[in-house]
C-alpha cells in the first residue's frame, strides 16, 4: 500500500478550485432478507475547494448512503459498494484499509449528522468529546486538549465555553448541541466538510444561525462543502452546485441558479413546483402523483416514469441515458431533454 | 361572517414540574398561558410557532383532550369544560384529529379497516353495525386510498398513505372541526402537497373548518384564512394570512419570516434577513414583561416591565391583532 505516498501529497495546501473529491460511477446496495435493495445505482460527480455541493432528494433517493460511502461508514453488512471510485485528492478511498481510512475521516473528510443528540455520547462532557479529537488525533495531552476545544467551541458561538464545556449533550438545546457537532467536525481542520440534514432538526431562527455559521466557518477555511438536504429553500440559500437524486440515481446536475430557474429534468421541475411559497398563496399544489419507488424493486427503464407527466413507451422499457451534457456544468439523466433547448418551466 | 364554533378564552395549561423525594410542586411549565382563539365554521386557522411555543398543547386544549388549568372554551355554543362524560363524548364527534406522526399514531397491529372503523364502534349510533364496511370503504376512496386494500396494515402503506389514513379516521364522524397538528410535516416534499391538496378538497367538499398546526410557514399560508402566531404559551400576532405575511408587526413574525429560507437562490445575499440571537427561554421560567424581549433587536426598558396587550393594531393597510409596544411593519 502507498502508505507513505499519499499523505505526502495530502498535506500540500489546498488551493480554490482543485478537485478534492471524485466520486465515480458509485453503486451501493443493501443485501436484505427480503431481497436486493440498489440503494445508489452510479452516481458521479466532483468537488471543488471553496465549493458548496448540495445533494437534493426525498427519503430512499440515496442521498445520505452517498455520503456514507464518501465517508467509509455503511453499514456493512447489509450495505456493499459494488462499484465505483470515491477518489480524495486522487486517491481512491475504497482501495484503503480500514487502518489508512480511519487517518482520513475527521482530519481531511469530516461530517455532520441529522441528529446531534444521538451523534454525541451521553455521558461525557461536551468539551471532553470534541478533545477526544485532537488527543486521539493530533496526540495532544489533555489539558492541552481541552484548551483547543474551548477555542472551537468559542468559535462556532456557544456562550460560556469554558462552562459549558464541562456540560453534557442533555444540557444544550437542539442548536448549541448543533454547534458542538460543527465545533468536532471542524476540530482537525479537514478539508471537506459532508453536513447530512445539518438543521432538519431545529427551528427555523435557528436553522438559519447554524448555516450561517456553516457558510462562514467555509469561507474561512475554503473546505469543500457537500450539503446533504431535502430542502430546496436551503439549498437556494446556501448552494453552489446541485445535483438532485430520485431512487438512487443522479437525475439532474446542475449551477444553482439553472436549476431553479429552467430545471431539465420533469422530476426536478415537478419538485420546484410542488413546494408551498411564502409569498404566494395559490390554488392547489400541481403536486407530483404517486409515490417514490421502493428500491427493492425499481420499475423498470427510468426509475421515475410511472410518476411522470412527460413519460413515452420508451420510457418504461430504456433506462435514460445517465448524463446528457446540457452545457457548461449542466446534465440530466431523461430521454427528453434536449441538449441546448430553451427546456424553461413555462413549457 | 359564518358562525363561531370554536372559542377559548384566558386558556391556560400549566404543567407542574415535580423534584425530590416528594416529588413536590417546584414550578409551572407555562405551556399556554392565557390563549383567547375563536374557530368560524368553514374557516382555516393556522397555528404556528417555534417547537415548545405550546401551539399543540393549545390543538389538544381545543378538542378537551387535555383539561386546561383556567380559562373557558366553548364548542359548538356549549361550555365544553362543564360537561359530563356523556355529553363531552357527544360533543367530541364534532371536533377531532389528525395527528403528526403516521408512524406512531397507527396502531401496527390492527387492519386498516379496523383503524378507520374505530370512531364507528366508540359512537355506536352514527352508522349501523352492518353499515361500517361500507362506510369505511367509502372514507378510504375519499382520502384517495383503493378501497380494497381494507384489510391491510398499516406497514404496507408509505407515509403518505398513512397520513391519508389518519384523515379518513378523523372525518369519520362526519366532524366540524379538524385539528390536524402538524399533519404534513414527516411527509416527503411531493407527497406533502399530495396531502395538502387532499385537505383543501375534503374542506370544499364538507364545509369543515381546520385548526391547522405547523411549523412551516409557507404550507400554512398555502392552507389558511387566518393566522395566529405564538411565542412562549403566548399568542403574540394574529390575524388575516395576507396580514400576517404581507405586513406582520411583531418583531417575532417578521423574524420567523425572514428566517425561512426562500427557494429561489437570487433572493440570496439576506440584506434585510433577520438572524436572532439565542434560544427560545424555557416556558418554565419566561422572561418578564414582553417574553420576546430577551431576543427582540426593539426592546427597550419598558419590554422588560410591562407586558403588551395583544389588541388590534395599524398595519399600514388596516388594523390587526399584534402584541408589540413598538409594533409596526418593517421597512
């Protein structure tokens, strides 16, 4: 194993714009009792430094196996990737022993879980669990420890640091729990951050503090940011570059402002169309039909036409072709997107 | 202007809060603290709020299935808090719920014929016994659910599905008012308009009136008449949908607004976005006077001390129910 290769190339500094992460042809499923779930059929993309990638999809689209695959954490078994690259500044994850992974994840990949409360450990203090990180990593001793994590706790903006640092996850609200997760992810100082559903959780004042925080905390330190939601209003907020998954598969990629302006595929159109408006009060929702699939058995050709306004016999029997390049940054995974056509919602 | 048919006033729910080996009284969770709220016939009243603001203490306050500590309802003319048993479950068919959660609030262990005929067999006189089937049937084709599948269990169906089957159980009994506290929020975003679109249709159709608890503000103007906003067991600004969104005057509101993030990335940037500082205090202990006043960009001296009344107050095009000293729209 190039075990002293890479690391070398890993710890020259990272400059805007070099791709940090490559994920290619990814396919995961999960081998159940009850069958074959294809919970990712190859998904590719790239990252950016100083970049914001938001992943866009409902429940069972794939959108949080994606990221725990990145991260190296699936539940294994029933979870298996069977295909595919995730490459970290050109070199392949996958390939790594479990020994090699582990020096990757919180210091160059870190994460943010859904459910802070559940992600902490309940019978430690919060300041000695965010120290863990640099006592375990970095091999400092503990006061030295605790010092750092009183900084990032300061950092991320909870009150009182040094006192609250003594406290327990039970003790903070759902936010500053928030906070204390950032402060961990951040701790090592990676260089992609993967938040996964990071305000889902909180209300909405406190929603917008915490990606806020998250947005400054990624200028400040130019990391690559995959923003993992189902929120279309966040992502409008917050994002760069979105690709949107439909039954584990990436339907639609896209600049943010493409994509809520002529969104190509019908599945993402059909999305922004489906949601509720705060400055708008209209008549019905021109709500999507049906339901999403389930991934034990997926219709056949493309995954979304029995749900689709727009759908041929063809659509049944062919599975789409996965990318048909639009322009510039801009693919869709449908047998009716034509490249270069005013593809506009007023159609 | 259509009848009044639901109307609580002074409502108050306060919980105690026990420690020590006696488990005495320390304190009061102050979970709605003097709530006035009226319900026409037909209309959609929406409740929204911050988790732990009391707005579903309130829904279940509304429907007597909490007593509340002080105050008065009236449903339907009758002072709901005064009634026997009897009479409370006759009362009862007229208002009932749909609840949040369709994972929990089905029970997994019985079909979904049995689910929906439960209020059939509790209020034995709304349909012969021989009768229910059917009935049961045709609630299941009006939530948009086939028919045949009366016999399934709750499992087979997704969540959506589920939620349209705690709808058929609440319409049942053919009710006035539905409480649905928070009936869309577990949903995916395209199964949530699938629902909404399904309560909007069964309103035109039974002229039901809707107490409709969420936190997510657009849904709830997509589906309200009126709004009612609540911070802390207090309304503290309510008023006609257009009023609330289009010229709220409590700091509050304008706050919750702002913070919604819009789904149109060119109105990024936040000029004029609100980011309030801090959590929301503990309803056990709540600030004095203005309980806003700990996170208000507004508050002066007298917020701390005096409480501001929530009565109607100028909005620039009229006149709303707002519970600011310095309401006003903002600029």
């Amino acid at each position: 194993m190039a075990q002293t290769k890479h690391p070398a190339r890993w710890s020259e500094p990272v400059e805007v714009g070099d791709v940090l992460l490559r994920v290619e042809g990814l396919k995961v499923e999960f081998r159940m009792r009850e069958g074959v779930a294809r919970a990712i059929n190859g998904v590719s993309f790239d990252l950016a430094a100083g970049q914001s990638l938001a992943i866009l999809g409902e429940s069972g689209s794939g959108k949080s196996v994606t990221a725990q695959a990145i991260m190296g954490i699936l539940d294994s078994p029933p979870g298996f990737v069977t295909a595919g690259r995730v490459l970290y500044r050109g070199v392949d994850l996958l390939t790594l022993p479990e020994r090699e992974r582990r020096k990757v994840r919180g210091a160059h990949i870190a994460m943010i879980f859904q459910d802070a409360l559940s992600a902490l450990n309940p019978v430690f203090p919060v300041g000695w669990q965010i120290a863990e990180m640099m006592r375990v990593h970095r091999g400092l001793n503990r006061s030295d420890a605790q010092e750092q994590a009183i900084r990032l706790m300061e950092r991320v903006r909870i009150p009182a640091a040094r006192q609250r640092a003594r406290a327990y996850p039970h003790q903070f609200s759902g936010g500053m729990r928030q906070r204390v997760m950032i402060a961990m992810a951040i701790a090592l100082d990676p260089v992609v951050l993967i938040a996964d559903e990071p305000t889902t959780a909180l209300d909405v004042t406190v929603q917008a503090q915490i990606m806020r925080l998250l947005q400054e905390l990624q200028e400040e330190r130019q990391m690559g940011l995959i923003l993992i939601t189902h929120d279309l209003g966040v992502v409008a907020d917050v994002a760069d570059r979105i690709i949107v998954m439909y039954a584990g598969g990436l339907v639609e990629e896209a600049d943010v402002l493409d994509l809520y302006d002529r969104p190509a595929h019908p599945y993402s159109r059909g999305l922004l169309d489906s949601i509720p408006r705060l400055d708008q009060k209209g008549s019905d929702l021109p709500a999507i039909g049906g339901l999403p699939p389930n991934l034990l058995r997926l219709p056949t050709g493309c995954a979304f036409h029995p749900r689709c306004p727009v759908a041929q016999a063809r659509c049944r029997v062919d599975p789409p072709p996965p990318r048909v390049e639009l322009g510039p940054g801009r693919a869709a995974a449908c047998h009716f997107v034509v490249p270069d056509a005013d593809f506009g919602r007023s159609a | 202007m259509s009848q009044v048919i639901l109307r609580g006033s002074a409502l108050e729910k306060h919980y105690p809060v026990k420690a020590g080996l006696f488990r005495r009284t320390v304190g009061q969770v102050r979970a709605v603290d003097g709530v006035d709220i009226e319900l026409r016939a037909g209309e959609t009243l929406g409740l929204v709020g911050e988790s732990g603001c009391g707005k579903s203490t309130l829904g279940r306050l509304l429907m007597c299935l909490e007593r509340p500590t002080g105050g008065q309802l009236e449903i339907l003319g009758r002072n709901a808090l005064s009634l026997d048993g009897r009479s409370l479950r006759r009362l009862r068919r007229d208002v009932q719920i749909v609840f949040q959660d369709p994972y929990t609030s089905l029970n997994p262990r019985r079909t979904v014929g049995d689910i929906v005929a439960e209020p059939f067999r509790i209020h034995r006189d709304v349909a012969p016994r021989g009768d229910i089937r059917r009935r049961v049937q045709e609630l299941l084709d009006q939530v948009g659910l086939n028919p045949e599948h009366i016999n399934r269990f709750p499992h087979q169906f997704s969540g959506g599905q589920r939620q349209r089957i705690g709808i058929a159980r609440g319409i049942a009994l053919n009710p006035k008012v539905l409480i649905c506290d928070e009936p869309v929020s577990a949903l995916d975003v395209s199964v949530q308009a699938q629902v909404v679109n399904l309560l909007r249709q069964l309103q035109r159709d039974l002229g039901l009136a809707y107490v409709f608890i969420a936190h997510d503000l657009a849904v709830v103007r997509h589906i309200s008449d009126r709004v009612a906003v609540m911070y802390l067991g207090k309304i503290v600004e309510q008023g006609d949908e257009a009023a609330i969104y289009d010229r709220p005057t409590h700091p509050y509101t304008q706050a919750l607004l702002s913070a919604v993030p819009t789904p149109d990335p060119k109105s990024r940037g936040g000029e004029g976005q609100i980011v309030l500082t801090g959590d929301v205090p503990s309803p056990a202990d709540p600030p004095s006077g203005c309980r806003f006043h700990t996170r208000c960009w507004l508050a002066q001296e007298r917020c701390s001390q005096a409480e501001p009344v929530l009565e109607a107050r100028p909005d620039g095009v009229g006149l709303h129910a707002s519970a600011c000293h310095f309401a006003a729209v903002r600029v």
